[in-house]
C-alpha cells in the first residue's frame, strides 16, 4: 500500500489502496458504533404499536422518536425516571 491518510489520490494505485483504507475504516468505525448502542429489532403488537404512535404525536423534536417512546415507557413501567 503506497497511498497514506492525509495524503491526496494522485494514481490508479493509489486510488485502490484508498477506496480499500476507506472500506476498512468504515468497518471499524461500524464495529465500534454498535459496540457502543446495541441495536434490538422489536415488533410491536398492534395495540402496542398504537399506543407508542399516539404517544410520539403528542412529543416534539427527539423525544417523538419511537426509541425514546419506548425508552420512557419501559423506564415508567420499572418505576427508574
């Protein structure tokens, strides 16, 4: 690998060598992103899902968001606020 971060593109080689260091990094910053917020598919049931709706409709900006809906009414129903 001859091309260096920071460095500019100037061949076909390096070009290569960068789309490869760039598929890498983007790897790895991946890997990290979901060490830190693990992700958990969820389904709701109808009436779940209606009720998380109607709670996002009435919350404005990142609050109205399904994972906070969620957040705030698993935490309520634990008694942690």
């Amino acid at each position: 690998m001859t091309w260096q971060p920071g460095r500019p593109v100037l061949s076909a080689s390096d070009r290569a060598d960068w789309q490869a260091w760039r598929k890498a990094r983007k790897l790895e910053q991946q890997r990290k992103r979901r060490q830190r917020c693990p992700r958990i598919d969820y389904y709701p049931s109808k009436e779940t899902q209606t009720i998380i709706e109607a709670v996002a409709r009435t919350r404005r900006g990142e609050a109205s968001t399904w994972s906070a809906v969620i957040d705030s009414l698993v935490l309520g129903a634990s008694g942690i606020k």
